[in-house]
C-alpha cells in the first residue's frame, strides 16, 4: 500500500517544514508532496494537513476555501484548540478531521491514516500531554508555539481583542502571551515586538515547496 498524499498548510515554511521534519520516519505511511505556505495547494493530494498556527482557526472561511479545492480529497485540521463549537464548525466547514497538536507523531500519523479512511472524528491524544514538536519563528529564542503565534499575530498588525478572536483565546491569555513575548525578546513596546518580529521572520511568507526537501518554487 502506497503512503497517504498529504499537503502541509500554513501560512509560515518554517511551520510546515519543521512538520515535515516531525513526520519525516513514517515516510512509508504518509507521503509529504507539497508544502504550502500562504497559498493554494497545487496538486493532488488525499489530505491536506491545516496547521492553525497563527492563521484562522477551523470556524473561518479558509478551511471552506480548503475543502472546495478540487485537487483535495479531505481537509484534517491541526490546531491546539478543542473547543467543541469550533469542532462542529471545522466540519461544517468541510474538514473530515480534527488533529491536536499535542498528538506524538506515531499517533498523528494514524490519525492521518483514520481521516484518510473517511473516519470523522476529534483526536485530541492524552489529556495532559505535552509534545514539542515541528518548528516555528523565534523557537530559538525560547518562544513557545502559543507565544510565537500571538507573536506573529502582533507583527500582522493585529489588536489584542483581534488576536483573541483569531486564536481563540482570552484577552487575558492575550496580554500574558505578550508580556511573556516582551521579555523573551527584550522589548518594551508593542513597535518594538513588531520591528522585532519583521527582522526575525514573523511575517507570513509565501511559496509552494513541492520536493520538501529542496527549495521552494517561485511563485507569481
């Protein structure tokens, strides 16, 4: 039996690539054939994997827009949050799956297997569990996913109650994010985190990758 086709989503390379990177061992099970990064999938593939981080969680229209995509079989999102509304809302939108971001990737890989097979359902992996995984903007200045995220939220010019609306969090969770964000980076401002941010790849970028491991193409 061939790997599954899979499509990674999100609108930052470092994000998809360092996802990429996590699921590189199961190669035999799950083919990665195109890396997206804030554009359309190109080819076809049996799931393309949305990555929430700092984009619109599964309730928006860009998982619609993902799973009218012609050359998309099924729509599985990766997110953090487990809320059940915005489940039900991920698969109203057309997502044939709901993947936690605390899954390890032996068991993202079968729930990837379970979506392909047409099991629609939440995996939401061990209450409690935390895995470090995949990659992501200022990892190497000791920002976790959730701080980065808001991070690269701030740099796209967000307000505070837009990015908690955005992520799905509490302003309150908002402003400890950023306080944490501050002081990891050494800033003092909100024009400083966004200077900060831009010079250390928190803008969204944009290219298709479809040899992961080479380099992206050009695209218009």
């Amino acid at each position: 039996m061939s790997g599954i086709r899979v499509a990674l989503v999100d609108d930052y390379e470092v994000v998809v690539r360092g996802l990429a990177v996590m699921l590189r061992t199961y190669r035999d099970r799950v083919e990665i054939v195109e890396l997206d990064a804030n554009t359309r999938v190109g080819g076809r593939v049996d799931i393309a994997l949305y990555d929430s981080f700092a984009n619109p969680q599964g309730d928006r229209s860009q998982v619609r827009a993902l799973a009218a995509n012609p050359l998309v079989d099924k729509v599985a999102v990766y997110s953090w949050n487990l809320d059940a509304l915005l489940v039900e809302s991920a698969f109203a939108n057309g997502a044939s799956g709901y993947l936690a971001k605390s899954l390890p990737a032996r068991q993202l890989v079968a729930a990837l297997e379970e979506v392909h097979r047409g099991v629609r359902q939440v995996h939401a992996g061990v209450p409690g569990t935390k895995v470090v995984v995949g990659d992501w903007p200022g990892r190497e200045e000791g920002l976790t996913q959730r701080e980065a995220e808001v991070l690269a939220l701030i740099t796209q010019g967000l307000s505070n109650s837009a990015i908690a609306e955005h992520a799905h969090l509490s302003i309150n969770s908002v402003k400890t994010y950023i306080r944490n964000c501050y002081r990891r980076i050494g800033v003092t401002s909100r024009a400083q985190a966004v200077l900060w941010g831009v010079e250390h790849g928190f803008r969204p970028d944009r290219a298709r990758v479809a040899h992961p491991l080479q380099g992206p193409e050009t695209l218009p």
